[in-house]
C-alpha cells in the first residue's frame, strides 16, 4: 500500500484507456468513476495509518475549458419528431402500443423537463392534475424522485393529455409506473429516421435531449431563469452556462441597442434645455 505512487496511478489510466470493448475505449466518466472508487481506498488507508500520504490523484493534463452546449431540438425539428411519432402511433401493426407510448413520452417530457431517469421513476401516484389559476389551465403536479432527493416540477399544459392516455390506456394503478419499458431504441429509430440523431455540430441526441429542448424553449419564450432553474431542479449558474449561451431569443435587443442621442451643432437635443449666455459689456 505504501508504493502507491501518483506516477503509478497515471499508468493505471493509460492501462484502462488501452483497454478497448467493442471497439471502443471506457469512456470518460467511467474512468472518473473508478479514480474516486479509488481516492477513498487510499483515504480509508491513510485513515488507519497504513500510508503515510494521499498519492496526486488529479489528471496531468489540463482540461479543456471550451463549454459544450447540450443537444436539443429547435422548434421546427421538435415539430417533426412528434409529427412522426403522432404517425406512427397512428398506424396498426404490432408496435402500435410502443409507438403510442412513445407519441406520448415524447410530450410528456418536452412539456415537463424531467431527465430520464427520473421519468423511469415516475408512478402514477406521484402526478396529480390541477387548474392553475395563474395559467387558466389544467397542469401536472409531479413529485419528482431523483439523484437530488425528492423535488417538485408543474409541467405545461401539453402535458396534461400525454398523462390522461398513458393512464386510460394501461388502467394504471397508483404504483404503477408511467413507462415500464425502455424507450430508447424506438426513440433513436425514430431521430435517425428523421435524421435527427446528431445535431450540426455532431453531438448526439438522446432522451436527455428533451429535457434540454424543454429548458431551451422556456427560454425562448421569456420564462424566468430562476424559476426554470428551480422547476428543473438545478442551478441558475447550469442554464446560463449550458443553454442560455446559445439561445439569440434571450439577447433582448432593446437592451443591447442603446444610443446616445447625437448633438448636432446649434441645435439642442430634445428634453435638454441650453443655458442663456450673459451678455457682456465690452470692458475687460
């Protein structure tokens, strides 16, 4: 234990990234993972004395600090997801029940802002419909459980008939989830049909990319940051970093396109008034 050396650390970085599966190297946070697996060994083993010192455990080589901003679905291209999953939901064949689903899930989590996981947690239970006075419609209540515990989100109003068909459909009892099953690969059946999978800049475009046009569309729309923030259970600082950098609608115009009025001479500008000169008598 007392050889643990930083330099032997790094070379367990390299071994794991010459490790290939499938064609592919672990990926990064898988790596992340195993190195703080590894940091509390070591800290339980400097705990009980059986080494003298923590080994440097960071990367030796810095990071880039270019921001990646997340996949998500422009309004025109939202448009044509649920427009052929609609399509497909309509269709008899022996899919029907899963590209219903689908149809349904894809609302659902534009209209809510949820991850994932979080929809894959969710039980019939923990969502209640209710009229919102503020809104004049009827809206979701959901009580979110996910990687920070238990938090509260209101979803749009189109998220209201996605739910009332996901429970007519199945007779779902109150611990019943709302999505059973996987959606994964209808999903990307359907984006790489569409040939939506990646964006422009390549990035890949997944499940979570709902959750993310969620957030971009509140945006466009003007909703507050704070509030989406807190609807979406995470931080201000996230949504400016990660979305609010790259949407124009959030620039406000007006704001950016101050002027000073300009003085043109022997005229006074409008609203200011010019002081009358005294006249002299002519002596020194």
């Amino acid at each position: 234990m007392a050889d643990i050396t930083a330099g032997m650390v790094q070379d367990y970085r390299i071994h794991r990234l010459r490790q290939v599966r499938d064609g592919k190297p672990p990926s990064a946070s898988t790596l992340h993972q195993e190195i703080v697996c590894l940091r509390q060994v070591l800290k339980s083993a400097n705990r009980r004395q059986w080494l003298e010192q923590l080994p440097d455990l960071s990367t030796p080589f810095r990071r880039s600090t270019k921001v990646s901003h997340r996949a998500w679905l422009a309004p025109d291209d939202y448009k044509r997801l649920y427009t052929e999953t609609r399509q497909r939901a309509r269709e008899e064949s022996d899919r029907a029940q899963t590209a219903k689903t689908l149809h349904d899930y894809v609302l659902f989590m534009v209209n809510t802002g949820l991850r994932p996981d979080e929809a894959a947690r969710l039980q019939y239970r923990d969502v209640a419909i209710t009229y919102d006075e503020s809104v004049g419609e009827e809206i979701l209540e959901i009580a979110v459980r996910g990687k920070r515990g238990v938090g509260w989100c209101k979803s749009m109003p189109g998220a209201v008939v996605p739910f009332q068909r996901l429970q007519d459909r199945r007779d779902g009892a109150p611990t019943d989830p709302l999505f059973p099953t996987s959606l994964r690969e209808p999903l990307n059946a359907v984006l790489n049909a569409l040939d939506l999978k990646f964006d422009r800049e390549g990035r890949r475009r997944t499940a979570y990319s709902l959750r993310h046009t969620y957030i971009s569309m509140r945006l466009i729309e003007g909703a507050d940051i704070y509030q989406v923030a807190k609807n979406c259970r995470t931080s201000v600082e996230m949504i400016e970093t990660f979305y609010a950098a790259h949407i124009k609608d959030v620039i406000d115009a007006r704001a950016v396109n101050v002027r000073k009025p300009r003085i043109v001479a022997g005229k006074t500008p409008p609203g200011s008034t010019r002081k009358a000169r005294r006249p002299t008598s002519g002596r020194l």
